[in-house]
C-alpha cells in the first residue's frame, strides 16, 4: 500500500490504517513452504540470484517511489480543490475530523515488474468530532471497510482503495 498525505494552509490529510482499526474477519490460511531450496547445490544459486535481486530490488522500489508521489500530488490537487467545501460541512456539523476513501488501480508493469498506481478519485466518507479512534469507527463501520465492492475488470489491474482522516488547522 503506498503511503499517503496532503496538506493545504487549512487541511491536513493522513493516512490511516483501517485494517488495524477495524478487526478483520477470521480466515483460515496455509503459508508457503521454502522446502524446495534446500537441496546441497542451491546455496550458489541462491547467492547469485540474491545479489542481482538486490540490485533490482533497488531499482524497482526507486521507480515505486516516484509512483507514489504521483498518487500524493492527484491527493492534494483533490485536497485543494475541495478545501471550502469540506471546511464548511465541518462548521456545519461541528465536527473536527472527516474521513476521506482514496481509490486507485495497482498493477505490475510487465517489462520491468514494477508495481505501477493510477489514481482512480477520492471521496468523503463522513464527519466525525474528532480524530479519535472511538469517533472514527463511527464513520468507518467493518462493512464498509471488508464488504462488497465494485471491481470492475481492467486487464490485469486491480481495484484498491485506502482511507484518510483530515482535520482543520483551526476553523
């Protein structure tokens, strides 16, 4: 999950991880099993495939990064150009912090693997009175976080969506 947040003069945005907020669901779960490598000849192959992985490791997360920071700028974009909207529902409402949802497709670029993020839209989910975990698990209900979602087909990209919480700096 990339890493978020956007500030304006009068708006603050932050990710949160609503995954830890919100209990997630049991599962039953098998885990992978790295028995196949450990045969008396691996070891040299192991070695030479983990040196050029570290290499490319290196340069996919550069490239990961720079993704990131174009989910950042379509965020604060949003961000500001919803800034008098947003502060006017929370003086109307009395509330302190507002929730946003972020949808973006991810996908793996296919010559160089690279995970790739596009952004999707941004939208508010609601208003809470005030950033406490208490007040936003009002807002952000385990239905909304775990229920069904639209994913509609895009070849091979998927649909993901990660949750904000904004304050005001003073209103």
């Amino acid at each position: 999950m990339p890493s978020l947040s956007a500030e304006t003069p009068r708006l603050t945005l932050q990710q949160i991880d609503a995954y830890a907020l919100i209990p997630r669901p049991k599962r039953m779960g098998r885990g992978p099993s790295f028995d196949y490598g450990t045969g008396p000849d691996q070891n040299r192959y192991f070695s030479r495939a983990q040196t050029m992985g570290n290499v490319a490791g290196l340069m996919l997360q550069g490239m990961e990064t720079l993704n990131e920071k174009g989910l950042s700028h379509a965020l604060k974009v949003w961000l500001r150009n919803n800034e008098p909207a947003i502060i006017a529902n929370l003086q109307a409402q009395g509330a302190k912090a507002f929730i946003v949802c972020m949808t973006y497709w991810t996908w793996i670029e296919g010559g160089t693997a690279t995970r790739a993020y596009e952004y999707n839209g941004a939208y508010i989910l609601g208003y809470a009175a005030s950033a406490s975990p208490d007040d936003i698990g009002k807002v952000l209900t385990p239905e909304m976080v775990y229920g069904p979602k639209a994913s509609p087909i895009r070849s091979g990209a998927t649909f993901a969506d990660t949750y904000l919480i904004g304050q005001a700096a003073a209103l």
